[in-house]
C-alpha cells in the first residue's frame, strides 16, 4: 500500500484519530497523577470503556468525546482538509 492509499483509507483517519485521544487521556492521568481507577472516576465511565480507550479500540461517539474532552479541560477540535493537501 502506497503513502496516497494509506492516507485514503478511514481506518488510517480512524486510528491516527483513537492515538490522539488516548494520548490527551494519558497525558491527564499524568497530569493530574491519577491511578486506573481514579481517572475512570474522574471521567465518570465504565472500566470497560476506560479499557478500551487505554487500549487505542474505542469507538466512542462524538458526544461521548466532546464529554470527555471537556472533563479534561480540552477543546475537541475536528477539522476537514483535503487529502491532496495531506503531508
């Protein structure tokens, strides 16, 4: 697979996507030195949930995201660029 079908690929976006979002989560635990348990209580989710963003599988809505990202005091941004532009 070549660099122009990788980046036209929705699982690339998707993944590229779900290590952003456990990077911000790690960085808050770090932040805020918070054990497993304590940050699935900060983020009032379930252990499975927490296990599953932890782990880079999770498939959280948009709502579920913004949520989250608010508890963590960061502003959900998504943008649109056109993939020619992609570097």
């Amino acid at each position: 697979m070549d660099r122009k079908e990788l980046i036209s690929s929705s699982a690339y976006w998707l993944a590229q996507f779900q290590i952003d979002f456990f990077r911000i989560v790690k960085e808050y635990q770090l932040i805020n030195d918070l054990d497993k348990w304590q940050l699935q209580s900060d983020l009032d989710i379930s252990e499975y949930t927490l296990n599953q963003i932890l782990s880079g599988d999770a498939y959280l809505t948009f709502n579920e995201i913004c949520n989250l990202s608010v508890k963590m005091n960061k502003a959900p941004k998504l943008t649109f660029v056109d993939l020619d532009t992609v570097k």
